[in-house]
C-alpha cells in the first residue's frame, strides 16, 4: 500500500499540518485502519479508496475516527491530482460530512466544506482555567470556540488539556482578530490524541463562519498560530465555507500489512 506524507496549508515541509494519506485498493477493517494512524502518529492519517471517478475518504486521529478533517482532505486532493491522476484539476471525497469537493486553483487547492453552526455559552470558571484566560466570548458548535482580546492572547494561551477534555466539543479553539490576518486561531483536541493541532480546517469551518460575520466580508485570510504555522484563504458561502491552501509533499512509502 502506498503512503504518501504531506504538510498542508503551506509551502514548505516542517510547517503546515502533516496528514498520512494512505490509497487503497480494497476496504480495510476500522480496527486496522485506527492501529495505522496510531502507528503514524500524526494528527490525521486518511485513507482514500477510488470509487468509480470519487472517492470514499476516511480519517482517523490517534484517538479514534472523525467526521470532518480539512488538512488531511487537502492532502488526499493534492496526491491524487498530483501523482494519481495529474490530468484531473478537481476530485470528489464521500465522506460522514458528505460529498466534499477539492478544486486545484493554480498553486492552491480550494476545498468545499460545511460550515458548522455555533450558538453562544456562558464563559464558565471551566472554561477560564482551560486556558488561563478569560475569554469575551465563548461559543458551541461540533467544536468550542473561545474569542480572545488579541492575537497576543492566542498566543500566550498555554493549554491545561485535563480541564478541555472535560468540556464539550470535539475540539476546542481560541481565536482573534489578527494584526497581519483577518483572524489567527489555535486548536487543542486532546480528546483525539492530539494536543495541539497544527492547522486545522474544521475549526475554521466555526470560526471563518464568525468573522464573516463580524468583520462583515465574505474573504478571510486566516492564520494558525500554532509553532509550526500555516495560512488560510477563505470563502464564507452561507452554510458553506471555502478554504483553500498550499500543500508539499514531505515523503512517500511502502506499507506492508502482509500480516494483518
């Protein structure tokens, strides 16, 4: 089986967000697949099986399978219209989030992706700990999104992951207006195996959707302020949000599971 590593959302290896993109040809048990992306030890690892001319794609954290993963489906895009079919300029994932659309846009790879509603909650004591700060704003949607005063703030938040685990949401993220973005995000999702993320779609599809909103524009240029950093380019489409970015490939190999 063929296993190709890819840093998304940048242009150069050791930044962005690394996804194991695994392409298969036959179903694997879900077991096998969740000891892979342990073995992996990565964020995401994603398993892609061509179906007809889409895709059926699956992602799985350290902790267990999710519904929806931005990085790791820009890097299932950028194999396939790379190395597997180059004369394709757009394929379709079918995913538990639905049919999802990657376009490759020049360098950049736009992907189609729901957004995810959110309704506002009190900022708790709970809340105040996880981060060490107190938030302006708290809300719930799959994830929690905490607003912060300032791009300062998001970056001096040094996580307590026990106190998030404890709280609802499959991730939780705090956000700001940026001083060179439109808005700058970080991402912990302990309950996944992964205590920070390095940059995460799905967030973004809670948080573009806010500062659409607030900023009162449908373009955003976001950015992760995790330590390795990566770059957004967002559409907000009503109940969808576009977000398009660079992606490179770190390494390829061979998986042999002659045995399992």
């Amino acid at each position: 089986m063929k296993q190709y590593i890819v840093d998304a959302f940048t242009k150069h290896v050791f930044s962005g967000n690394p996804a194991a993109i695994c392409i298969l040809d036959h179903e694997l048990s879900d077991d096998l697949m969740q000891k892979m992306a342990i073995e992996n030890n990565l964020s995401e690892t994603a398993f892609a099986l061509l179906q007809g001319e889409d895709y059926q794609l699956r992602w799985f954290t350290p902790g267990g399978e999710i519904d929806l993963c931005g990085h790791a489906t820009l890097a299932s895009a950028y194999v396939i219209l790379h190395f597997l079919d180059p004369e394709r300029t757009e394929v379709r994932f079918h995913t538990k989030s639905g049919v999802l659309t990657v376009k490759q846009e020049g360098e950049l790879f736009a992907m189609d992706l729901p957004s995810f509603p959110m309704h506002p909650i009190e900022v708790t004591d709970q809340i105040v700990q996880a981060i060490g700060i107190c938030p302006q704003a708290a809300y719930l949607g799959e994830d929690m999104v905490c607003v912060l005063k300032d791009e300062a703030e998001v970056r001096r938040v040094i996580p307590d992951l026990d106190v998030i685990r404890q709280l609802d949401g499959t991730t939780f993220n705090v956000t700001a207006r940026g001083d060179q973005y439109d808005c700058v995000t970080r991402s912990f999702a302990p309950k996944c195996g992964v205590a920070e993320d390095p940059v995460c779609g799905r967030a973004h599809c809670h948080v573009i959707p806010y500062w659409a909103d607030q900023l009162q524009k449908k373009e955003l240029k976001a950015y992760q302020a995790s330590a390795r950093g990566g770059e957004l380019y967002c559409r907000q489409e009503g109940e969808r949000t576009i977000l398009r970015g660079h992606a490179v490939l770190y390494a390829e190999a061979d998986i042999h599971l002659e045995d399992q």
